[in-house]
C-alpha cells in the first residue's frame, strides 16, 4: 500500500468513525427541531392556554418560530375583534403623586421634577378640543394620585365633559375608594385603568413602599379592580415586562391575571428605567418579550382589547405600534395633552411624542393604522368582552 492509499484509508477510517457521531447528531437535532414545532403546533392549536403552555411561548426565540407566533395572534385578533383600531386620547392633566412607586419618574421622592396641575376648565377645553376637532371618541384622564382633584372636582369634570362632547370618559387616577368610583360612574365615566403592576404579591410590594399616606398592598389593588367591573366599568388592567426580580413564570401568571380580574382591556408595556429613581440602573424591559406578552394574550384572552402602549413605542419608535397591532393589539393611545405639560409627565425617559402637539399625535395614528392595513373604529369603541 502506497503511503497516498494509506493516508486515504486512514482517512475513511477517520471517516467513518466521526461522521456516524455527527450524523447521529444531526438526525437528534432534526428530531428535537421537529418536537419543538409540534409542541409549539400543539399549543397554539389549544383553545385554552396553560400556564406551562405560557411559559413554551414567552421562551420562543427562533425567528419561525416567533413568525407562527405573531401569525396565529393576529388570526385570533382578526376572528375575534375585526379590522377595527379603537383610539383613546389620554390627557395627562396632573404629575403630582403621593405614592413613591419605585420605578416611576412622577413618584413623589423626586424633587428634580418641576410639577404642574392643569386647571379643571382647561381639562374640559382639551378634552372638547380632542372631540370635536381631533374626532377621538374617548377621552382619557390620567394623573398621578393627586389629592388636589377631590371627588366633587373629578365628578364635575366628568359632567361637564359629557356634557359638552359625544364621547367616552375613562380615568386613570389611581387608587380611590370603590364609593367615590361610584360617584364618578354616576358623573358618567365608564371606562378606568388601574393597573396591577406584576403578579407576583413579594415584587408587588418591594415596588410599592407603603408610606403614612399610601397603604400600598398587592391584595387591595386587586380587590380594587374586581370591585371596579362590578360597580359597571370597562375595566383595564396591566403589568410591566421586564421588572427587575420578575421570572418568566411571572409573565405567565401576569397573563392569566386577565381573566382572573375579568378585565376589559390589557395595556402591557415594557419597563424602561427612569434615572431619577432607585431602579435607575436596572436593566430595560425588552421590546420583543413586550411583543411576545401581547401575542400571548391576545391568544389567551381572545376578545380582550390590548394597547399597543406609548412605551413600547418608545423603545421602538420606527415601527413599535405598527408591530405591536401586527402581533394581536388593537387600541392605541395617543397622547392630547398640551405641548407644554408633556415633558413633565415622563413616567419613564425618552418618552415618545413630548414634543409633539395633539393635531400631531392625531395624523401619526391615522397613518400607524394606515401602514397596516386596518381601519380607525368609529363609534365609542366599547369593549367586546363583558
Ligand atoms: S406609578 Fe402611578 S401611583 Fe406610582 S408613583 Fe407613578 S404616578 Fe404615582
């Protein structure tokens, strides 16, 4: 045997003795591939989500895999809620709070922030402006918890928004006692946001200092909004993705908060940490896992509203409301306010639109909803799921 021949058999040795491993390999990861994707096949193909099926989903990170994700969201979305892109203007009329939430710009430790109160006849007069010039069917009023606004200013702002405009009053005013909820259900609001923050109770409360004016506790925000859809209210509700201490699981059980709490409408958004906090050095909250929790819950909640949320779009302000009405969102929340109050109101930084003016904010949904192919709401925009 020429030394070439022998080299060419030692070759085909060598050969035969690493190539059977690696096709091994090859067939073992062909076959788990194809466990994966019908597990995944599997649970979307469900009618209802587990927990465990939750989990599968937010962990999905390969891009077909993400694709049949968004894909089947979008389905459901289309089945269930339609062409339709409700919108709801938000006037943030008050960056005072008396809560210490650690991971919010407004929160009443930081004294770097300039605040501002706007008046109750000014509320009225932009909110009349977002109805009849602007054409939003909703308004919404949101603050910090400013004591300022008592129950007969909030109840008299209702009316006399009502009373001026053919709209929707929904509030966002953080936690007030279920007897003054009822007044201002009778004033003629029928819409309020109260979010949950995070499911999980330990993180809810490490969040949540409780202070001589705030009994800040995990179980009363939730009987709060339990309460809340009884008295008669379209009741949204939220979390933050990518909270520091917050797991996976977590995320999961955030999800099936929904329909625990039997909400209306789902606003999650990703957490972006603000540098005037105590989380100032922590870590934002992904845009894709955003992505992925409202895929999920728009396939676990079916008919549920769901914002595709100024934060998200402010980590992606190329096309983050455009991807997010893609992956199963179907409301979005334009901002009303007035140029001057807006960089005041920076719950978090690099906020999107603060230098915009409500004319602007109304032409950039039109064209959000143009891009993908959808059609604005016309009506008030009601919730599907009662
Ligand atoms: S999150 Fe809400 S309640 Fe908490 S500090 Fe900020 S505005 Fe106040």
């Amino acid at each position: 045997m020429s030394s070439s021949e022998s080299w060419r058999g030692l070759g085909m040795v060598k050969e035969t003795y690493t190539s059977r491993p690696a096709h091994d390999l090859k067939l073992e990861g062909i076959r788990e591939k194809e466990t994966y994707t019908s597990r995944l096949d599997c649970i979307l193909d469900k009618n209802e989500l587990s927990k465990e099926g939750i989990v599968f989903l937010l962990k999905l990170d390969r891009r077909e895999h993400l694709g049949r994700l968004f894909k089947k969201a979008d389905e459901v979305r289309e089945e269930y809620i339609g062409e339709d892109v409700y919108v709801r203007g938000v006037l943030e009329f008050s960056n005072y709070c008396r809560n210490d939430c650690l991971y919010c710009g407004i929160r009443k430790s930081n004294l770097k922030l300039r605040r501002y109160r706007i008046k109750p006849e000014e509320i009225v007069g932009i909110a009349k402006n977002a109805v009849s010039s602007l054409g939003f069917r909703t308004v919404l009023l949101q603050s910090g918890e400013d004591g300022y606004y008592t129950t007969e200013v909030v109840e008299d702002m209702i009316k006399r928004i009502l009373e001026k405009c053919d709209c929707r009053v929904a509030l966002s005013i953080g936690e007030r006692t279920v007897e003054e909820y009822k007044r201002f259900y009778d004033a003629g609001a029928r819409r309020c946001l109260v979010r949950f923050e995070t499911s999980n109770k330990k993180l809810f409360e490490k969040l949540h200092p409780k202070s001589s004016q705030t009994k800040n506790s995990f179980g009363r925000r939730v009987k709060l909004i339990k309460r809340l859809g009884k008295i008669g209210y379209q009741v949204g509700t939220g979390f933050m993705v990518g909270l520091p201490g917050q797991s996976i699981e977590d995320l999961a059980g955030d999800i099936l908060m929904y329909d625990r709490l039997k909400a209306n409408m789902a606003g999650t958004g990703p957490f972006i940490c603000h540098p005037d906090t105590p989380l100032a050095c922590s870590n934002n909250g992904s845009f894709e896992m955003s992505l992925k929790v409202i895929a999920v819950t728009r396939i676990a909640c079916k008919d549920i509203f769901i914002s595709a949320t100024t934060a998200l779009q402010s980590l992606n302000n190329a096309n983050g409301r455009e991807l997010a009405l893609q992956a199963g969102a179907n409301l979005l929340m334009p901002n009303i306010t007035p140029k001057k109050y807006r960089m005041l109101y920076q719950l978090y930084p690099n906020k999107a639109c603060v230098y915009e003016n409500p004319f602007d904010c109304a032409n950039c949904v039109k064209k959000v909803v143009e891009t993908v192919g959808r059609t604005i709401g016309r009506g008030y925009g009601d919730a599907i799921r009662k």
